[in-house]
C-alpha cells in the first residue's frame, strides 16, 4: 500500500490545467465547487459534471477540498439549523458521486494566513512567509483593533511601529491585501472595515466556546457521514495560534485528540498538514502519525523552517524543521497496518523557474509542487524497498 498522489486543482479557473497535473505524475486531483457560495448546497449534477471533467483528463476526484464551514456554523448563530441541513445535503451528493473524503477547517474568519508572498530564496526562487511582527503591524496601524496592543509583547509591538513607519504607501496596501485577501481557498474576502466587524461577530466566541461549537458541528454531521462511508477530515489552524485576538482551536495533538474523544464516530478525521502543525516545535510530527494514525484521512505534506522570534517560511519539501523521512515512514507503515492508501498532495511549492515569470495562485504555482511531488514520491519509494531489503 502506497500514498495516492494528488495535487489541489481550483477548478476551471485554475492557470494549472488538469493535463499538467497528471504530467506531474498525480492520478488524482483534489478540489471544491469554488464557485458555490459558502453555506449553499452543492447539488448532485454539478459535482458529477465536476467529476466528469476531470475524469476525461485521465483523473480521478474522491478528495473534497474543502466543504466550507459557514460562520454561522463556527459561531452557533440563529440560520445553525439550516446550515447544517445544507452541509449534510451537500454530503450525500458528494457521496452519490464516490467521494470518499471531505476536508474543512474551523478557523474564525481566516483560513491559512502569510505576511509574504514571494519572499526570496537565496537560490532565486521564492517562498511563502510568515512574520508576527507583520501581523502586529498590520493589527496595530492598518486595522486599529481596538485593544490589539494588549495582544502582543511590547517588544513586538515597538518593531511592529518601527516597521510600519519604514514602510511606503504601496508596501502597507500590499500587506493588508496579503494578510485578508484570502490566499487560494479561501472562502472569505475582506477588506479592513468589514475584516473588523467580523472580528467582533467573535467577541463572545472564545476557545472553549468555539470547541463546543466544533463539537456540536461534528456531533450533527458525523452520524450521517458515518452511513455515507464519509471521512470528514479537519485541516489544522496555519499557522496554528491564535491571530487578531481570534481563537483557534485545531493547533496540537491535544486539541484532536479531544476532539476524537469528545465525538468517537469513525468519520471525524483529520486533514495531517505537516506545514501546519509543523510551525510549533512542540508538535512531533512522526508521533503524531504513530498515535493518530486510524483518524488521518488525507496527508498535506510540506516543511517549515522556523525563524527567530516566531516568523517562518516554506522550505522545500524534505528541508526545513518536518523530519519528512520519519513522518513519510511512519505514514508507510500505518497504511501496511491498515491495509490503505491514504492521499496526498504536496500542499504548497515554491515559486520557480518559468512559474517566476507566471501569474500564479500563491503556492500553487505548478513546479514547485511538481518538485515536492516527486521528491516525496521517491522517499516513499525508498522507504518500501528499504522494508523489504531489511526486512
Ligand atoms: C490549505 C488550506 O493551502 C492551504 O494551506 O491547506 O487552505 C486548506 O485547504 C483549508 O484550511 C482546509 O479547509
Ligand atoms: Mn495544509
């Protein structure tokens, strides 16, 4: 049993065709009807018109990414009802067209968030990154949220001023459309006026209550994906703290493992997004693999390298803080365990060679995950002829 390989696809928009992914040596794609609004209901024919498309490309769909959460849903508000009768529709037609896994978050407002979008590398291409000192500033100076300065240590806030005021007019509109434009996926658009209204939708929705609203989302959902043969797999908080005084609870192994304990059903799963849990030292990824194994539905599998003073940015695939090897081999030897293959997709890439002079959806540009692709291929490669050698 080896790891089905999958690259996301936006859909139709996508300046990445469905031809280039299955160069790139994927059998599958993973997507979402994008262009349903979130809270509505995906309907039957258009998730088989979807399938179908992609299927005429030599491919196949049983990923979901994602079936968005509504806020309504993440801060228990009066359409919860009817939301949640959306989301269960939504996924017996997924599963009326052999959709096996269904991937969402529960992030308040943002999904994943970066201060830079094309921080050079020293080799000439470039990564994703992500600076507090950036968020501060942005919080502090742009946004002005009222008491965001008792969020933050005095030291950051004193380089969050600095670094505002060497700033020019054009470097703080681009900040403020890199931190709350929404990178590709994501289900919310802002600019800064309404990003602060929203933000006070979350004023009586601190951790504990948003826990229990995640646990009464999965208590609604996960009998109905259970009869489906559905997984529903969580994707964690990236980076996984909280930001803009937001809570955010899917950030360590104890957040899912109280998840898992608080609702059992063998559909709630989890999304295991390296790059994700991989921002916090305190996360061991291998373990993680070894302990949560039966939960993990879907792989995101990408590295980090952490920074001084709590920045990061994207490495490639098999650098970085990840030990790829040791996580790559623990997920080798719980799907000969299990008796499955378990997807995965690179997650992102680095922006490289001819995607440089590419507009790209920020890192989902094609080489760079083709890179990741295929390096992770060859270590899983690796690691079964290994087993097999050594056995
Ligand atoms: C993705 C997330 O690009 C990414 O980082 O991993 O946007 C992910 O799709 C969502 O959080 C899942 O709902
Ligand atoms: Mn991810």
């Amino acid at each position: 049993m080896m790891m089905t390989q999958t690259m996301r696809w936006f859909g139709p928009a996508d300046p990445v065709a469905l031809a280039d992914i299955r160069q790139a040596g994927a059998t599958e794609v993973v997507t979402a009807l994008h262009e349903v609004p979130n809270g509505a209901v995906w309907s039957q024919e258009a998730i088989a018109a979807r399938k179908a498309q992609i299927q005429e490309a030599g491919l196949g769909w049983t990923v979901v990414e994602s079936l968005p959460v509504h806020e309504g849903i993440k801060t228990r508000t009066a359409a919860w009802d009817q939301l949640i009768d959306a989301y269960r529709q939504s996924l017996r037609n997924l599963a009326a067209c052999g959709i096996t896994v269904v991937t969402y978050n529960f992030m308040p407002l943002l999904d994943w968030t970066r201060t830079d979008l094309a921080w050079p590398l020293p080799s000439g291409a470039r990564a994703l990154r992500f600076d507090p000192i950036m968020v501060a500033a942005y919080d502090l100076h742009i946004l002005r949220r009222p008491g965001a300065r008792a969020d933050y240590d005095p030291a950051v806030c004193d380089a969050a001023d600095r670094a505002l005021h060497a700033m020019d007019e054009a470097a703080r509109f681009r900040l403020e459309r890199t931190i709350i434009a929404g990178l590709p996926g994501s289900e919310e658009h802002f600019t800064s006026s309404e990003f602060l209204r929203c933000i006070e939708t979350y004023a009586h929705v601190g951790a504990s209550q948003l826990r229990a609203n995640h646990v009464s989302f999965l208590e609604a959902v996960c009998p109905e994906a259970d009869a489906l043969g559905i997984r529903l797999v969580v994707h964690p908080d990236d980076p996984p703290f909280p930001i803009f005084g937001l809570p955010r609870v899917v950030s360590t192994e104890a957040d899912v493992s109280d998840l898992f304990a608080r609702v059992p059903n063998a559909s709630n799963g989890l999304c295991f997004c390296t790059g994700s849990f991989g921002v916090r030292a305190d996360n061991d990824l291998p373990g993680m693999v070894e302990r949560l194994g039966e939960r993990i539905g879907f792989l995101h599998l990408r590295s980090v390298q952490r920074e001084p003073d709590g920045a990061f940015h994207e490495a490639e695939h098999l650098e970085g803080d990840a030990d790829m090897p040791a996580v790559v081999a623990a997920v080798y030897a719980l799907q000969q365990r299990e008796g499955r293959s378990i997807p995965m997709r690179p997650d992102h890439g680095h922006q490289m060679l001819d995607d440089l002079n590419k507009h790209t959806n920020p890192g989902y540009s094609l080489l760079g995950r083709m890179r990741g692709l295929a390096e992770l291929r060859g270590l899983e490669r690796g690691i079964a002829q290994a087993a097999r050698t050594f056995a």
